[in-house]
C-alpha cells in the first residue's frame, strides 16, 4: 500500500510538471485559438535562459528566476509580432506547422549557442526531502506541484475575473467581433504569447532540478501536449487535471504493467477518453445549429 | 493562354484541359524517363526518395487537403506497409502478393484508424493521429515476434519474374516511377468523381455536406482508409529502398516531414506532392553542399575582390557552417519563412510565374494579394 502511494504522489508530481508545461498551451489556444507546438521548446529556452543568467552570469537563484521569466515574456511577445500576426486568419494547421517549424529553429540554435551537453543549476529545491508519515517526497517535486496549482489558480482568476481575462475570451470567440466591442486584439495576441511564453519559462526553470537542462527538454511538450487535450483545450482546471491524469496514469503502468507501457500509457488513456468524449474532459462541445 | 471552349460537363472535368497539357506533362514524363542515364547515381538513388514521398504526399493530400483531416500520423502507415512487406517477405510470400497485400492491410487499418477520428476534428484529431503514430512505433519496437524489435528487420532485394532489381538500379527507379504516376492519376480520377467532390464537400463544410446527403462516416472513414492504403504502398517501397528497416525510422519526425511536403508544396493541387517532397527530399544535400562548398567559394570570391585576410574569412564561415544543429534552424526557418510569406506553396509560387506571363505586360500584384482575414472559432463548427 505505501508503494501504491508513494509512486502515487510521484505521479501526482509528474503530473504537475505535464499540467504546467499544458497550461502554457491552453493559455494560447484559450485567447487566440492557436495550438502552439513551440511550447516545449520555449520551456527549454527558459531553462537555458535560467542558466544563463544564474550560472554564466553569476545572479541569485531568485533574481535569475525573475529575469528568466521576464525575458521568456519578451520573447514570447516578439515571436508573436514576427511569425504569428503575419498568419493569423490562415488555416489553423499553418499556424501549427509555423510553430513546428519554431522549434526545430529554437532546439538547433539554442543547441548551437550553448552546446549539446547536459547543463544543471544550483537551486534551493535541488536537495532536501520531507517526510509526511512514512512518505518520502522531494523538494523539488514539492515545489512543481505547488508552483502549478498557484499558477493554475491566478491564471483561473485572471481569465474569469479581470476585463482584459475576459476580453482575451471573446478575442479567441470572433475576433471581429472582438474590434468591434473596442477590444484591443493586437494587444491582446502579444499579451498572451507574452503570458504562455512566461509560463513556459517558468516551468524550465522548475524542472531545472528534476531534469536535466538539454535541448531535447522540450520533448516533454509531446506528452503535455495529451494532457492539455486530454482536460479539454482551453480549460485551465483541465489543463491541470489531465496533467494529473496522464502523470498518474504514466507512473502506475511503468510500475504495475509491464515493460513498453510506460511510454504510451499516456496516448492509450488519451484515444480511450477521445473517443467517449470527443471534445475532452472540460471541453465544450459547440456545434452549429443550421 | 488558350481559351477554353467547353460544350459539356465531360470536358470540364477532362484529365487534360488542351493538348498543351499534355504536350507539357509528356515531356515532363520523357525527361523523367531519360534521367537516371544522365546524372548521378546518388542524384538517382535522391529522385527515387523523391518518388516515394510524393506517394505518401498525394495520400495525405486527399485525406488533409481535398477531405480536410489532417493527420500527423503517417509515419505509422508507412511503417505498416514496410513492415508488411518485410514479414512476408522473410516467409517466402513473393513480391507480386505482398505488394498488394501490405497496400490492402495498410488501408484496412487506416479504415480502423478513421472509425474513431469520426467524431473528431480539428486539433482532436491531430492529436489522436499523433497519439496513433506513437503506439505503433511502440508496438513495433515490442512485437518481436514480427517485427525483430529494436534490431530491425533486413529487406531482400525484390524478385520478379525472375529478375532481380536491385535498390539502386534503374529498375526500381522505374517501379518507383511507374507507381508514382499510377497514384497521381488514380488520385486525379478519385477527385473528379462524385466521391473527390463529397471530400471537397466536407471539407469545406461538414453541415453543409450533410444537408445534401453526404454521409459523412462513410466518406471519411473512405478517405482516411485510400491515404492509408497509398502510404502503405510507399511504405513497401520504401522498405526495399532503404534495405533495412528498424522502429526509429517512423517517428513522428517523418509524420512531420510528410506535412511539411504538402504544406511547402501547396495544400490545393497534386502538383503540390510531388514539388514538396522534391523540396523536402532535396533540402538536405543541399545544404551539405552549401556547408561544405559554399565558406571555399566565398574564400575564393573575396580573394578575388582583394579583401584582407581572405583565409580567415573562410575559416569563420566553415565554422558557423560545421556548427552541430545548423541544419535544423535552417530546416525551421525554411518552414516558417514559406508558410508567411507564400501560404499556397511552391505550386502557388509556379501558378503566380505562369500567370505572369501569360499576362505578361498586365499583371498585377494584386491578383493574388489576400484579403484581410478574421479568425472565428473553430470550436463552433
């Protein structure tokens, strides 16, 4: 039984670190309704942008972390005002091939500027465990899974509560609609990609300790990726708990099942829930009424 | 430009709209025909690839560009198909039975693949293709059994009638040749019957479609089942090209590289398959080429202009060129630069020349310029 729940609570941790990276792909597909194939990509840039500034740069790992999230903003902004506005109204699958296409840029540059080696930080999870009754839990994981419900509960705040949450909502609805209503689209696009590109750092960062920092970091996109679908895109609770579902579902069959169903458990449990609900967990299912 | 004098339907959807077609597209065949005794072996082995993606691209074109369900799972199809051909052909099945048995079991389970993207669409969908993809390269890593694992499987030569052609002889190039242009023109006569247009119908609208009784399961399940089927049949070639077949070979990346034909091609047209997956099949020694040749022709250019210390310069310009990873940022900004600046793709670039000189002194830019265009949900079909 103490097995079942330790490797319970490991999956609940992996699972927050699937459901964070997923959050940066609902922020985007909530708001604007782009799919955003870049986003594990832009998790790698913030891990190595965290390098740069703690490790190359000398910074404190709080002021490092601030600074990472805050040029992970910047840079989101600026790839949306160079390749996303200019396609936006297209097909939605060129956006998806566009944003494909930015991070096989973005793993080979960053791969060119700060080699291919496995890089880590000093943080002040890396070390340490707490001890809850007989259970063992890390503090890095501890503090993912922190992290990502905070995150969740501000960004859930923030999209149903604030003018500007609510503007991106309508934005992401009709978007002339949207100018007419005075809303500022433009603004609203950097806004978010500024947003998910900050959340997105901010799990690198995070995951520093847990995984290695490496440019092949952002293959974990692919299994958030599940999660976000899998809670119903455009769902932030969702996002959250299907990060928990496939996490949960990933670590138990790598533990009870055998061998090879670790790696597809998460696409298994996927198929099974698209089929019963095809929109996801928390998605609605709008069809048009003729 | 010719004018075009049509009397009935059957002109219109006539395979070549005037002789001038197929003047062009004979000798198009001709030079293709006559090619492998002018180049290269390695430029003749490339073409050959060339053939065999363009299969798969038409595949994925009726199912992503003329039935609008777009799948980034076709890696799984072509592994079926290798797979297929390589089991059968390890217990003696000869090529003529296993050829259109992998073609027949890779369609098959596209169908069962299309039964559950019924209910799905748009990014759903891709997802449960990704999803597909990623279970089958796990299942063909695990089935020993069939498929040797991770050791992969070694494919034989192919026999026929007592021949044997060998991957890099003109024979195959010839097989491959043969069923390119046998998919091209099957899939040219699927899209001008009633069933290309039902696909064009749900693409364009799925209410729409249903309301003037196109049964949508049926079709798309149709659709996803003949992509499957024409990647199967790639698939098989594939596996004889290669001579070696082993799971890491389907990964989502080659899905990837297969959208990217028909998307750097231009989604509308068949000519679209065969310019991407030229384009596609033709990047990589290409920029080996301006890696290697390029930092010594450039030494060379600024040793003739009289610049200082024009060694240096090359030694510079071959180390950003040997730089690990140089080939995928160019890969991805090649892919990012075409979907923004020309979203037709190469076919849309060759529409846009033509016109211009049939036109010739009265073209004008704004022919093509595209209106401007507001995103609505999609989640509100």
């Amino acid at each position: 039984m103490l097995d079942f729940i330790q490797q319970l609570v490991g999956g609940i941790a992996l699972g927050c670190v699937y459901g964070l990276i997923a959050l940066g792909f609902v922020l985007i597909y909530k708001a604007t309704e782009v799919v955003n194939f870049a986003q594990g990509d832009l998790m790698m840039l913030g891990g190595f942008f965290a390098y740069g500034f703690i490790d190359q740069l000398g910074f404190n790992y709080w002021i490092g972390f601030l600074c990472a999230v805050i040029a992970m903003a910047a840079f989101g902004s600026l790839v949306e005002r160079v390749i996303v506005r200019p396609i936006l109204g297209y097909p939605q699958f060129s956006i998806v091939m566009v944003t494909i296409g930015l991070g096989f840029a973005l793993r080979a540059i960053v791969g060119m500027i700060w080699g291919t080696d496995d890089l880590r930080i000093d943080t002040p999870f890396s070390s340490g465990v707490m001890h809850v009754g007989k259970l063992v839990i890390a503090h890095d994981k501890l503090s993912v899974i922190v992290a990502t419900v905070l995150l969740c509960g501000v960004l859930w705040l923030y999209f149903n509560k604030t003018r500007m949450g609510i503007a991106m909502q309508a934005t992401s609805q009709n978007m002339l609609g949207a100018y007419y209503m005075g809303i500022p689209v433009k603004r609203v696009f950097s806004l978010i990609w500024a947003i998910s590109a900050a959340v997105a750092g901010f799990a690198g960062v995070l995951l520093a300790p847990i995984a290695f920092i490496h440019t092949n970091i952002g293959f974990l996109g692919l299994k958030a990726f599940p999660a976000a679908v899998l809670g119903g895109f455009g769902s932030i609770p969702g996002a959250l708990v299907g990060g928990l579902v496939i996490g949960v579902a990933e670590t138990l069959s790598g533990f009870y099942l055998p061998e090879g169903f670790k790696d597809v458990a998460a696409y298994i449990l996927l198929l099974v829930v698209l089929m019963v609900r095809p929109a996801g967990l928390f998605g609605l299912n709008l069809r048009k009424k003729v | 430009m010719r004018p075009i004098f049509q009397t009935d339907y059957g002109q219109d959807i006539r395979l070549f709209r005037h002789s001038g077609y197929l003047w062009s597209y004979g000798v198009l065949l001709l030079l293709v025909l006559l090619a492998p005794f002018v180049i290269g072996s390695y430029l003749q082995s490339q073409i050959v690839f060339v053939f065999i993606y363009a299969i798969v691209g038409v595949g994925l074109l009726i199912l992503a560009g003329f039935a609008g369900q777009v799948s980034l799972g076709h890696a799984a199809f072509l592994a079926i198909g290798a797979y297929t051909a390589g089991y059968m052909q390890r217990h003696g099945v000869p090529f003529l039975v296993y050829l259109p048995l992998s073609v027949v079991l890779t369609g098959a389970v596209g169908a069962l693949v299309g039964f559950p993207a019924l209910r799905l669409a748009g990014i759903y969908l891709v997802i449960a293709t990704i999803a597909f993809g990623f279970i089958m390269e796990e299942v063909a890593a695990r089935w020993e059994s069939v498929t040797n694992g991770n050791d992969g499987m070694r494919i034989k030569q192919i026999e026929l009638f007592g021949f044997t052609l060998s991957r890099d002889g003109y024979s195959f190039y010839y097989l491959c040749l043969g069923f390119l242009v046998l998919v091209l023109i099957l899939a040219l006569n699927l899209l001008r019957s009633p069933t290309g247009r039902a696909f064009i119908a749900i693409r364009d609208s799925e209410t729409a479609a249903q309301s003037i009784g196109v049964n949508l399961s049926v079709y798309k399940v149709m659709a996803f089942s003949i992509s499957a089927a024409m990647t199967g049949l790639a698939g098989c070639l594939y596996a004889h090209k290669m001579s070696f077949i082993s799971p890491e070979m389907f990964t989502l990346l080659l899905s990837l590289e297969f959208v990217i034909v028909i998307l750097i091609g231009g989604v509308g047209s068949l000519h679209g398959a065969v310019l991407g997956s030229i384009f596609v099949v033709m990047v990589d020694p290409f920029l080996s080429y301006l890696k290697d040749d390029l930092p010594r022709v450039i030494g060379e250019m600024a040793r003739s202009f009289g610049v200082a210390n024009p060694g240096a310069l090359q030694d510079t310009l071959s180390a950003i060129g040997g730089a690990a990873g140089l080939k995928g940022a160019i890969y991805g900004l090649i892919i990012i630069v075409f979907i923004i600046f020309e979203p037709y793709g190469l076919y849309g670039r060759w529409l846009k020349i033509r016109l211009y000189f049939e036109l010739f002194p009265l073209y004008k830019k704004a022919t093509f310029r595209r209106q401007k265009t507001y995103v609505k949900s999609e989640r509100y079909r």
